[in-house]
C-alpha cells in the first residue's frame, strides 16, 4: 500500500492551510486530495498558463496536464517545498513545453530591441481603464525575455514572495530580484507605447 | 522629465527591499515610483476572472482514467517483450549447441603456448586443428602425409573432445605444409600424396578444406 508523503506546506499556511488536503493524503484519499488541489489551485494555475502562454486553449491545456501529472507524480512529491510551489513548478514547466510545440515561443518571447528611450512618467494621473492596462500588460509581458518573464510573472502576477518565486523558478531569489528590476522599466515602456498608439488613433 | 536614475537604480532598490532616499526629494522619481506602483497592481488583474473551461475538471479524469488502460497495455507490451527475448535465447542456445557437434574447422599456430593470428609459422611452433566431431584431418609436409587423424579417434597428435577433434602437431622442418579437413568422416583413407589425394577426394565428390601453412 502506498504511503503519500504529506507536504510541509510551511510557505502557504498563510493562504491556505491546505490540512484537508494533507488529511486526505494521510488517508491515502488521492481522489479527494485531488479533487482538492484542483478546487484550490485550478484557477490560479489557468491563469498563470494564460500569462505564460497568452493563449487560452494553451492555458486550459496546461492546467489539464499539471493536474494528470499531479496525480501520477503525488507519490514521489516529497515536502521539500510547499504545495504550491510544486504546483505551479509543474505549471511551469508545460507552458515552456506548450510554447515550444506550438514554435510560438521565438516570436511571443524574444525581447524587445533595447530602447534608449527611458519610461515617460509626465503624464500626471493618467486614468487608465484596469482591463485596458491587464490585455496591453498581456501582450507586453509575452514580448520579455523568457527568464524575466518569468520572474515578472511569479513575483507579481502569482505574488509570491521572492523566495517563493525562487522555489519555481530555480534560480536564487537575489537573481530574480535583478531580472525583475530590468524587466520592469521595459515592461513600462511596451506599456507607454501602446498607450500613446491607442492615444494617437 | 523622466527621472532615469530610477528605472536604472531606484527600481533596483525597491525590488530589493531598500529605502531609496533620493527619491523622497525628487518629484520626477516620485511619479516614476507610482508609475511602477501602478504595473504592479495591473500585473495580478491579468486573467482576472477567467476560469476556462467548465467542465476542465472532468477533463483530468477523463485523462487519468484513459492513461491507466494505457498503462496496462504498456505492461502486455513488457511482458511480450519479455517472452520474445526469452524465445530467442532459448533458440539462440539451440542454435549455439547445434553449432557446437559440428565446429567450424580452425587452423592455429601456437607459439610458446599462445596461438598466434596469421598462419606464418615456425620450425618448433605447433599446428593446432580444431575440427568438428564428423571430420578427418590430414596433415602434409611438402606434398607428403605427415599426420592422418580419423575422427572420434585418438591417436598421437590426434586428440577426440567434447565437442570433435583437435590435433596438435609440431612443426619441426621448414617448408609448405598442407592441412587437409575433409567432411565426411572415413569417407577415404589417405595415400600418402597430396596431389593423389587430392583427386581422389575430388573423384569421390567428398568436400574438404585445403589450409597452406608455410613454415621458415
């Protein structure tokens, strides 16, 4: 009889405690366990593939996929990082997988030239519609460099932590620090540009 | 104006947790920071409210109930895998055994008790045969019978094994030397010259191997 291993889940017993999921491992409920995970990170997961991907049928691929392998690999999860972390390690790694076998991945994700131009902050207040902004942020996040995106993604879009992002990612949180530090400024100025398009049409 | 030293410096501050005093005193700095605030909040909306597709969970168990057929047909494979190598061994040992009652003829020189690789021999090497168990061997120094071994029969240099014959001879005089392996076990009795044998296992119809061994 397989014994699951129950997660430490130290990162996320701030948002969820995730004890359901850890008792239904313990009893070796892995139907339950996961009808569980998906309920709690199903739609968090579709999102971050959305991001990744920007391609809907992708995402919802994606999510799919990190619940199958979530399933087959539970036994071998062994609760050295937190529940999440693992989940969205998985995500991660299918949307890379999923760009690539669409052969989108050159054009979606390689970076813009680098500009001289520095963000223009003068306007003062600008009232910009939220939806607007998130659809433009979309597109101006698949035109960063794959490692900085995502960063960008795991700090601000997931709002993790640093060592939360740095759990997934597999890089140090102090390199992810960097990347989003240079990623931002461009990511400012995709945004400022297609604003002032919109602005001039 | 944009104020650089932010996005080039401040930023890097601010994702690294640090107080960025300049910026209290810089207005341009200042907007640029809420300029980034206003990123930062716009990044987690994206997606927002997008759930996909309904019945997605459903999907999964779809997915992970097709798989385990899938798995068990992996295993039929495994196992038929398993029996076809084990089919071939069991033939290939058969086959191997059947090789062995009727051994390739082998023709070595041995030198200081080490057969060597080409059949360029010495006075005081030793010419080994090895032959299967239905074969004769007749040796010729010159054109003349130096040694004539019947199968399953020992005699001086003529040694029956498990599995045919092997004769040794030592090579002790320089000159052509011929080894004679014929097929048919007692088919002919030699003459005692190789060109006299030679015709009549021709005559005979009696296949036969012909080695030359030169020795200096």
């Amino acid at each position: 009889m397989v014994m699951w291993k129950i997660p430490g889940d130290t990162a996320e017993q701030t948002s969820h405690d995730n004890a359901d999921i850890r008792a239904a491992l313990r009893a070796n409920d892995v139907h339950r366990a996961l009808t569980l995970m998906m309920n709690r990170y199903g739609d968090e997961v579709y999102r971050f593939a959305y991001v990744m991907t920007r391609s809907y049928p992708l995402a919802e691929e994606v999510r799919q996929q990190v619940f199958v392998e979530v399933y087959r690999d539970l036994a071998s999860f062994e609760g050295r990082a937190s529940l999440s972390a693992w989940i969205f390690g998985i995500a991660r790694h299918r949307c890379l997988d999923a760009t690539k076998k669409h052969r989108r991945w050159v054009h979606r994700f390689k970076n813009d030239p680098p500009s001289d131009e520095e963000p223009d902050d003068r306007e003062p207040e600008r009232e910009i519609d939220r939806g607007k902004l998130a659809k433009i942020l979309a597109s101006c996040l698949a035109k960063l460099a794959p490692a900085a995106r995502d960063a960008v993604v795991l700090r601000y879009h997931r709002e993790l932590s640093y060592d939360e992002a740095s759990a997934i990612a597999g890089d140090n949180a102090g390199t992810l620090q960097q990347r989003v530090a240079r990623a931002l400024p461009a990511l400012r100025r995709c945004v400022d540009a297609r604003l002032h398009t919109r602005a001039r049409r | 104006m944009s104020c650089e030293r932010y996005w080039r410096e401040g930023i890097v501050l601010v994702e690294h947790g640090l107080d960025d005093p300049h910026r209290e005193g810089c207005e341009s700095c200042t907007r640029a920071h809420a300029s980034r605030q206003e990123l930062i909040e716009a990044l987690p909306t994206i997606g927002a409210g997008d759930t996909g597709d309904p019945h997605w969970q459903a999907k999964v168990w779809r997915r992970l109930r097709e798989q385990r057929p899938r798995g068990l047909r992996r295993w039929h494979w495994q196992l038929a895998s398993a029996l076809a190598a084990a089919c071939f061994l069991v033939l290939w040992i058969g086959r191997d055994r059947t090789q062995i009652a009727d051994v390739h003829p082998r023709i070595e020189i041995i030198k200081g008790g080490v057969a060597m690789r080409s059949l360029a021999a010495h006075v005081g090497d030793h010419l080994r045969v090895t032959v299967g168990e239905t074969s004769d061997v007749w040796i010729y120094r010159v054109d003349r019978l130096a040694l004539a071994c019947r199968a399953r029969t020992p005699s001086a240099g003529c040694a029956p094994s498990a599995h045919g014959m092997v004769v040794d001879w030592r090579l002790s005089v320089p000159g052509q030397h011929w080894v004679l392996v014929i097929e048919a076990a007692g088919a002919l009795r030699p003459r005692g010259n190789l060109d006299e044998d030679l015709g009549a296992l021709e005559s005979a119809d009696v296949s036969y191997e012909k080695h030359r061994v030169p020795v200096r």
